[in-house]
C-alpha cells in the first residue's frame, strides 16, 4: 500500500492534545488569522521560541 499524503522531510507523527482557557483559544485564532498560519504552526513557532529562550540561559 502506498503511503499516503504528501511526502516530507519531518514526518509528524505524533499527536498532543491539551486544554486551553477561551482566551488562549481567542488569542491563537487571532495570532492565526494576521500571520495566515495555521494554529499547529503557531503553536510549534511558540515552541521553538520558548526552547531558544532557555537554550540561551545554558
């Protein structure tokens, strides 16, 4: 069976699922619809910014 879906180089295949308040909710659609990222990439982009800010302090 071929695989399906378009080939990548960073194959996501693991899934988080967590809570957020209404307002984290309200803030991420926003930060979604001026930037026209999706909300995942949003939240990997605050990710990775968090990261950064940490691997500096080493």
């Amino acid at each position: 069976m071929s695989p399906k879906g378009r080939p990548t180089n960073d194959p996501k295949k693991t899934s988080s699922h967590f809570r957020l308040s209404d307002e984290d909710v309200k803030l991420l659609a926003i930060c979604s619809k001026e930037t026209g990222l999706s909300k995942t990439e949003i939240v990997r982009q605050g990710i990775r910014e968090v990261y950064a800010k940490i691997s500096k302090k080493k």
